[in-house]
C-alpha cells in the first residue's frame, strides 16, 4: 500500500534523489541554477526547521515529496513533486489535513511543478488559480547601456517596499506573496527579494531606480541571476501617477542592454495571468513564454476575526 510519511523520516539518499531530479528540470527547462537552494533545504529538513511530506510506493519506493511553510497567516506549499496523478492528489489532500492547514486563513501552491495533474487536483478541491507565465527573451551581444534611471541602492530599500506596496495594492486572493498587502509585509518581500536567493542573487548594479519628487520612487527594476547565463527580472513597478507614458517598456529596454552588456545570454520573469497589460509590455518587448509555474489559492474555513468573517461572507 502507498502511504505517507512526514519527510524528516526519509534518507539524505532518497531526498538527494528527489532535489537532484527537481534541479535537473529547473536547469533544462528555466536555465535557472538552483544549486544552492537544495542544500539550504535539506538542512532545514533534517534541523526540523521545515515540515514536509513523502510518498511511498507498495515497494517502499519514494514516489513524490512536497514542503510547506506558514507564513504572515498563510500555508505555503513551495514544490510538489510525484509519479503519478494519485501522488499528486494524496500530498495535497495530506497537506490539506495538517494542523498547520488548519492554523492557517490561506493556503497557497507556488511552485515550478510538473506534478502530474496538480493544476486540476488543485481545481478539484476549490483552489482558485492565477498561474504565473516564465518568459525568456534572448539577449543581443554588444548592447549599449540603456538610460533609464540610475543603479539602485540599498538606501532604496524601504521607498521600494513602499512603492511595491502603492503598485499593487492592499490585497490579493490568490497573490503567492504579501497576503494582506501590509506594509511590514512589503518590507520583509522586499528585503528577502535583494538579500534572500529564493529569487537569484540580486544584482543592484543592474538593478534600476527612477526617483520621483520627495524621496519617493517612481519606479524601479530589480535583477537577480539565476545562473546559468540567465538574468531575471523579478520586479517591475512604475507608480500608477507616472504609468502609460512608455516608463515602463523603456525600463526593461535598459536592464535588457546593461544584462547583455554584463555577459548574460538571456533575460527571464514571471508574470501572472490575470497581469494583462504587462504581458501586453512583455509581448510587445519580444519575451515568449517558456513554462508556467502553478499558482493557486484556497481560503480556510477557519475566519480569524468578525472582520474576516464579515469579507468572507460578503466576498467583499
Ligand atoms: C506593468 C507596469 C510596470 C507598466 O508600466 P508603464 O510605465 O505604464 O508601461 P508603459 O507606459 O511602457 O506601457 C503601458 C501602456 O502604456 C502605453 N504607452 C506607452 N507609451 C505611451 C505614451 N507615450 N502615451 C500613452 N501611452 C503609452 C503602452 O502602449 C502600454 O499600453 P497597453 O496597456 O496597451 O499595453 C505598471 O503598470 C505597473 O507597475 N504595474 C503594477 C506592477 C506590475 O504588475 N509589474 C509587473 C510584474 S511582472
């Protein structure tokens, strides 16, 4: 019989195997360079500092793994791996029984995954789903420098927390990140986005920041590397006063030429379905899509305060 078991139990072998083969796929198919985050992972695991779950097969055979992570309120599933539509559909509902599912007001599912099935095992139990498109756009050699902004600095920090924050708004359903839209929230976002890996190394020389009046900022660009000969630009915002006058698409046409002209082969990013009029910017730039990662969302029962109670009910 197949069965579960949390991951602590399984062997630095097994689970060796597993990253190894999730890594392999993040490079052949991103050409992203996830060397460094398999070992961080794996101490966390085995230091008991991150719950996660296998799946056996009759034989004893690991047929899927995934991991989960609270956060600001939220479960957060971060990589779903499995054999077959069962393995998918049995780590989800296990996930789902959790007392740390149950703790939480949201559960989410982020991840690069061909689990086979995940997106409609995920559907099946009413999560609803806004998958983030990877985009790829190869790079001239040669390009010249570009000339929007200047090079962002950490002094940026938090007038780029508060600009992310104005950019996107106080709350979103499905959004993988900052729940409630809070400003701790876009701080910490912030601050694992350019000093964190989850995302590639940042880059602030080729990172970019268009100062406004006052201290604020009217837009930015951050790039990471992902290794691999890839640059990624894992954020684009342009204040909503300052939007449609082309602030935007020049800015990628300028971290597109400092990227080429700092060696990379190619720029990526994510962007989300439902994001119409970047993908339009994106598009128009001459990105195409090279894979999708799963995203998708499921309120709990559990309502936290009368507050909760009464949006959840209204759908307000
Ligand atoms: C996406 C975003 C960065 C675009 O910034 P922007 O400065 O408005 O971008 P641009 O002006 O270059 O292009 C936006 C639109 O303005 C139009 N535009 C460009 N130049 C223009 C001009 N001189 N006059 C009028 N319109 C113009 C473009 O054609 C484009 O039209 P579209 O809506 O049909 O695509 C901005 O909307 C934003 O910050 N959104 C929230 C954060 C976000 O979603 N970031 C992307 C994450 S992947």
């Amino acid at each position: 019989m197949p069965r579960l078991r949390p991951w602590a139990d399984a062997t630095a072998a097994e689970m060796a195997a597993g990253f190894a083969a999730a890594g392999a796929r993040w490079r052949s198919v991103l050409a992203w360079d996830t060397g460094d985050l398999w070992p961080a992972l794996e101490r966390a695991r085995t230091t008991g500092r991150l719950d996660g779950l296998v799946r056996r097969d009759a034989s004893g055979a690991m047929s899927g793994w995934t991991y989960y992570v609270g956060r600001d309120g939220d479960l957060l599933c971060g990589a779903l791996s499995a054999a077959t539509p069962d393995d998918t559909a049995a780590l989800v509902d296990a996930v789902l029984a959790t007392p740390a599912a149950a703790a939480a007001s949201r559960t989410v599912v982020f991840a690069f995954s061909d689990a086979p099935a995940l997106d409609d095992v995920l559907r099946a139990r009413s999560f609803v789903s806004d998958p983030y498109h990877y985009l790829v756009r190869s790079l001239p050699t040669g390009a010249r420098r570009g000339n929007a902004g200047r090079a962002w600095d950490v002094r940026d920090l938090d007038a780029t927390a508060e600009l992310l924050r104005v950019c996107y708004g106080a709350h979103d359903p499905v959004r993988p990140f900052v729940p409630h839209g809070r400003p701790s929230e876009w701080r910490q976002y912030a601050g694992d986005l350019v000093m964190g890996q989850g995302c590639g190394r940042f880059r602030p020389t080729l990172s970019l920041a268009v100062p406004g009046e006052d201290g604020v900022l009217d837009a930015i660009a951050l790039v990471t590397d992902l290794g691999e000969g890839t640059a990624h630009l894992a954020q684009l915002a342009v204040r909503p006063s300052v939007r449609g006058a082309g602030l935007g698409a020049t800015l990628v046409t300028s971290v597109e030429a400092q990227c080429a002209a700092a060696g990379f082969a190619r720029l990526s990013l994510l962007v989300s379905e439902s994001n119409r009029g970047a993908r339009r910017l994106y598009a128009r730039a001459g990105f195409s899509e090279r894979a999708h990662f799963t995203c998708a969302a499921r309120p709990e029962r559990r309502l936290t305060s009368p507050a909760l109670a009464t949006s959840q009910a209204t759908g307000a």
